[in-house]
C-alpha cells in the first residue's frame, strides 16, 4: 500500500486533549472551524467496523514494554468517505512508567 503526506499528532493521555499538526485541513478536508482538539472527535472519525480492533491495539501501549504504537485503520475525511491510515506513535512515559503522551503521524494511503 502507497502513503501520502502525513498529519502529526500530539495527544496527553490524562486530559484527552489532542493537538493537530497543520496538515490536518489539507490532507483530510477539515476546516479550521472544525473542533478537533480532543480523542473524542478523533474516535468518533474511526470507522465503526475498526473501533474494537482499533482499541484492542491501544491497550498495547499500557504495557510497560511499550515504546512505540503503531496499527492501521479507517479515517473519515471531511468529505465523509473513508480512508485507511497508518497511525505511529511514540509512546512517552511518566516517573511512574504508564504512558503520558503520545506523539505519531497519521498517514492516509493512497
């Protein structure tokens, strides 16, 4: 499978609060107005079909190996079709161990 440009992320894990690189309009067709700023809304734009698998692969990243995520799913543009993306992270950890951040790209395919 081929990937395009790629949107970067940044996402504290207590708060839920999610920062998008600038990219996010030009590669998924969201405005400017669209209220992005939470793993709500990211949540809410993965297919329903991938939801389950999609969190199955997050609670990878509580392992206390972990360094790094990674796994494929379908993302809904602004246009409201769907396309499959390649999401990385690199997984931060508090003194404590358990993840606080996640900082990774998400790469629609072509």
């Amino acid at each position: 499978m081929n990937y395009m440009a790629s949107v970067s992320y940044d996402l504290d894990v207590a708060s839920g609060a999610l920062q998008w690189g600038e990219t996010l309009q030009s590669v998924f067709g969201y405005g400017p107005q669209e209220a992005v700023n939470s793993v709500e809304w990211w949540a809410a734009h993965v297919h329903p079909d991938d939801a389950m698998v999609l969190n199955q692969a997050m609670d990878k990243m509580w392992m206390p190996w972990a360094t790094n995520w990674q796994t494929e799913y379908r993302f809904r543009k602004g246009d409201n079709t769907y396309v499959t993306v390649y999401d990385s992270a690199a997984v931060v950890r508090g003194s404590d161990g358990k993840p606080v951040r996640l900082t990774g790209t998400l790469t629609p395919a072509q």
